[in-house]
C-alpha cells in the first residue's frame, strides 16, 4: 500500500512539528511527511503536485488585543486568513486531494464570565469578539468555498490546546500549581484538547479523507482548579484547593477592566457539546502526566 503523502505548511510550528513527530514515531512506514516554511516568499515555488494532504498550521497566535497597532492588525488577516486561502487554491490547482485548516473555538467568541454557562453545538453561529478571531473566521468562509469532490476542505476548530512544550494560558496555570499552596475551588467547566489527542483525531480525518467542520475536545470537560490540582500532583507538591477563595474570585470578576477580564478568562466557562468529536486517546490523568513529566 502506498505511503500517504502529507505537506505540513508552517515549519516550527508547535502544532505541526508534534504532528509530524507523533506519525514517524508511531506509524513510521505509512506516511511520507514533508514540511515548508511559509514565511520565506518562495514558498510558491514549491510543487504540491503528487501530496495527498496540505495540513495547514502557519498562522499568527492569539495576542495582547490591547496592544495592539492597526499595521498588526491586517497582518493577522494576511496570515491567518489571506496565506491559508492562497495555499489552499495553489493545492487545489496541483491536484491534492484534501486540505486542512486549523482554526479555533475562539471563532465564537470570548468564555462566558464567571457563573455564566456557554456551549456551542455544531448549529452555534460563530461571533468573534476581536480581529484574530475574526481573521481565522474570514479563512474558515473563504476555504469552505473551495470544497468540491476532488478537494476536501477540513476546518479544525479546537479549544485550548495543551502538551509538552506549549505555551499560553496553560503554562501561567502549571507555573501557579507549582508556586501556590492555595487555590480557588470554582466549578467551572472548559473544553480543553491534549496535543496528542489531536494527532490522533487529524490523522483519523486524513486516513478517511473526510471533509467539514470539526470540533475535537477530550473525552470530559476541566475545571481550572482540577487543572491546577492535577498539575500539583504531578510534581508532588501539595496545593490546598478551598471555597474560602472563591469569594475573591467572585469580587475580582466583577471589577472592570482587565482584572475581570483575566478572572473570567481563567474561571469563566466555554464547553463544547459532548454530543461527538471525542478523543480518548488520552485520558486527562495522562495527557497531564505526559505534559508535565515526560
């Protein structure tokens, strides 16, 4: 059986790089991986001719919306939106079968503050509440256009991603788990995707050549303080997590500006449904495990 071709589009991209480690790995004699640097121009010189699949990863992460220049802005909605969609037609033209685009849950906007219960079903109309949500929402329009039989369209829009490595929110919350000997106990729920488990779930759409809109999240929802609890655990450091808090919590949500701002964002809540796209590779103990020890 032929090796199934792939063209990561995005070098050193944390997405892309685990994805190409998790199949040579793990699957070393069924896929041919070869990966391009899109910030170089010259990347249209490279021929898609002969891939099965363009998995297209570069983009520009989340940042300070605050601060942020009006220049900055449209190179969001170059990269994000206007990069994926030129890639896009360039395979379409050289005959590769499928393309897929990772986007984000941020498409619907912010978490809901404390309190406040949000999910988002299949039927959820996206309503990003700044520029790069709406940059990587633009591409998601643009790209579905393109779907025909002969060139499957796959947007990817996971929830917060998390691994060995990876940045953002996830990193501050590890660095407060090994530092606090307290921590609130708010019962909030997110949708949360082990990096692992979305190898697992990208390479199920290329083997199946599917298209559409998915949604991968773990098999259960988090709550910031079982996040942070686990995390402790892992480094065998007690963290003691109390009610007594929550009315700081509480008191803090409520202050305008960007002391609200970043107690929603770490207590609000914003789930998928649970109705499908699962991935149970990885079960939360281990994908912490994984994380942070190994």
């Amino acid at each position: 059986m032929p090796l199934k071709k792939i063209l990561i589009t995005g070098a050193n991209s944390y997405i892309g790089a685990f994805f190409e480690s998790y199949l040579q790995n793990n699957f070393p004699n069924e896929y041919q991986i070869d990966t391009i640097d899109m910030i170089d121009p010259k990347w249209m010189d490279c021929k898609f001719y002969g891939y099965d699949t363009i998995f297209h990863v570069a983009g520009i992460a989340h940042a300070d919306i605050g601060h942020v220049s009006e220049e900055q802005k449209k190179m969001y909605y170059k990269v994000n939106c206007d990069l994926a969609v030129e890639t896009a037609k360039k395979a379409q033209k050289e005959g590769v079968k499928q393309f897929i685009y990772m986007s984000s849950i941020i498409v619907y906007g912010e978490s809901a503050p404390l309190g406040k219960s949000k999910i988002i079903t299949k039927h959820t109309k996206p309503n990003p509440s700044n520029f790069y949500g709406d940059s990587k929402l633009q591409a998601d329009f643009q790209l579905n256009k393109l779907s025909k039989d002969d060139f499957k369209v796959c947007i990817v829009r996971p929830p917060m991603i998390y691994g060995p490595g990876s940045k953002g929110n996830y990193q501050l919350l590890s660095k407060l788990a090994k530092k606090l000997p307290i921590f609130p106990n708010i019962k909030n729920q997110r949708s949360m995707l082990y990096v692992g488990n979305l190898c697992f779930y990208i390479k199920d759409i290329i083997d199946k050549n599917k298209e559409g809109t998915f949604f991968p999240q773990n098999a259960k929802y988090i709550s910031t303080s079982e996040l942070v609890k686990q995390i402790a655990y892992e480094h065998h450091k007690k963290i003691y997590v109390t009610r007594l808090l929550n009315p700081v919590v509480y008191i803090c949500s409520k202050i305008p500006g960007k002391v609200s701002g970043m107690c929603n964002k770490a207590f609000g809540n914003m789930v998928y449904d649970m109705e499908d796209n699962l991935v149970e590779q990885y079960d939360f103990v281990q994908s912490i495990h994984e994380t942070e020890v190994k």
